[in-house]
C-alpha cells in the first residue's frame, strides 16, 4: 500500500479488497465515498457523513472518462491528488483508492449499462452519454468496494435517483444516502467547476440559487409549472447567463413530469446554466401545496 503523507492511497482493486477484508475481519463497518477529485467542502460533508455511518471510510478519486463526451472538459477536468489526500485525512477518511483508467477499464472492456426511469430528460437529454458511464462506473466501484454504505451529493439529484434505482435493479447491496448540498454563504452549490469562473461569472452563478428558490416557492404555491419554468429561464437570461439549458420542475423521486402541469406531489426543481464556457447545475425541494 503506497501512503502519501496525509492517507494510505491504493490504485488496485485487489489491494482495495485486501484492505477492505482485514477491516471487516476486525468487525468495522464500511462507507463509501465516490468522487472525481478537486474536492471542496462539499465532498468533505460526504466523507463525515460517511464516518457518521460506519466505523471505516473509503474515498475513490477517479475522473471517469466513460461519462465525458469528446467536447467535455475530461482533459482540463481539475486533478490534485495530494491535495485531496490531505482534506480526505483531515476529513476522517481512512483509505483512498484512486485507480487508473487501465485499472479501472482493463484492455478489452466492452460491459455497458444501459439506463432509463430517472436518467432520461433533463441531464439525460443534453449530457446523453453521461449517465451510462455514471452507471457503469458507480456499478463497478460499489462491486469493487462492496461497502455497507456509499454517500452521494444532492448536489446531482438526477445522479443520485439514477443510482438509486441502480442499486436497486442490480441489487447491490448497499445502503445509499443523499447528502444535502453545500453551498457557499451567498448560496451557490459548491461545485469543483466553480474553479473555472471569473469573478464577475462568480457574481452571476451566485443568482442561480435565488432564481431557483423563488421559482419552486411559485411552484409549491400551485403556480402553473409551464409559466414557473419559462419565467426562471428568462430570469436567469436577465442575471447574465449566457444560456439556460433547462429549468424543470418534476416529480422528486422519479423525476417523471407532472402530468397536471402543476406540482401535486413532493417535487424538485433542476436547473442547468451556462456562464461562458463552464456549465452550472443546481436543484431544490419543492413541497407539494397542501
Ligand atoms: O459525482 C461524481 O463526482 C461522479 O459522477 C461519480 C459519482 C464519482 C462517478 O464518476
């Protein structure tokens, strides 16, 4: 086991099992934490979660190539790995397995998962490749890890839903728990690609939280969801986003539409915005009207 000096790292999945074996075998229950690095404050709120949960806590670091498009950022995407061991350590992780692309997608890899329910609209539609490659990458680590429980960010509600569902069709057997979202004290969602924004794109993508309240307050309140999403779309446009790729409100579980138009049941509003060339996403609760 190589060691930085903050944290044990493994690049292997036999030696992330070996470790995970004697932890078990000494009775400690197992968290999960995957990632993509660059982390903030935000992943540090999984990996206490995590610790909340189980006596050990793993974090991966892995920027996942299968879930980028050619025209992503998987070649700029921000890498620090001893960076992110030292937060890790100081965070209460005990063991960062951070593999390499080879490891992760031996020579000759050709399993896909395909996906649906929750995964489709919203991400789905303007990131089509995305969710198979979450897919295929949470499904392997959670084998490879096969932890007790693994915490995912709010941050990604659509994420979230998609592992979720999963988990459950694939039966794996881990708990999986959503995390509230972190966020900065003029409430934008703490993100690694916040990193990309100047300061005068800091000060628009900080509006998006407040848009986004207003509108699920508007749609909590019975508005018509077709008026509530077109009028936040442009309330976006006048903050200074250059581009709105969605604003929906849907149902929050299954993130089905509202068939009525309106909000009838516990909801969630996403949104997805563009500031230059770095995108932004966020999502908030809306309550049902009572
Ligand atoms: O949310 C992320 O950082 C990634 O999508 C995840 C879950 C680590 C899979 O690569």
């Amino acid at each position: 086991m190589a060691e930085t000096d903050a944290l044990p790292v493994v690049r292997s999945v036999a030696a992330l099992r070996q470790t995970l074996s004697d932890w078990r075998r000494q009775g400690f229950t197992v968290g999960f934490v995957p990632t993509m690095g660059a982390l903030h404050e935000g992943h540090l709120t999984l990996v206490r979660e995590a610790g909340q949960r189980a006596d050990r806590v793993v974090a991966s670091v892995f920027v996942n190539p299968a879930q980028f498009a050619a025209h992503e950022d998987l070649g700029t995407y921000p890498r620090q790995e001893a960076r992110d061991a030292e937060l890790l350590a100081g965070a209460g992780c005990h063991l960062l397995f951070a593999p390499s692309v080879e490891e992760m997608y031996p020579a000759g890899a050709t399993t896909t998962i395909s996906v649906g329910g929750p995964a489709e609209g919203l991400e789905g539609e303007f990131r089509p490749q995305m969710f198979g490659g979450v897919a295929l990458v949470v499904t392997k680590l959670l084998n490879q890890a096969r932890a007790d429980v693994a915490v995912f960010g709010e941050k990604d509600w659509q994420q979230l839903m998609v592992v979720r569902r999963l988990v459950r069709d694939l039966d794996i057997p881990t708990e999986i728990v959503g995390s509230p979202t972190m966020r900065d004290g003029h409430g934008l969602a703490l993100s690694s690609r916040n990193a990309y924004l100047s300061e005068a794109e800091l000060e628009v993508a900080r509006q998006l939280n407040g848009v986004l309240a207003a509108a699920g307050a508007a749609a909590a309140s019975g508005g018509s969801l077709d008026v509530v999403e077109r009028d936040a779309r442009e309330a976006l446009l006048r903050a200074g986003f250059s581009h709105v790729d969605y604003v929906a409100v849907r149902r929050a579980d299954d993130l089905a539409v509202f068939e009525g138009g309106v909000a009838d049941a516990p909801g969630r509003i996403l949104a997805a915005a563009w500031l230059g060339r770095t995108r932004l996403i966020d999502n908030m609760a809306v309550a049902a009207p009572s």
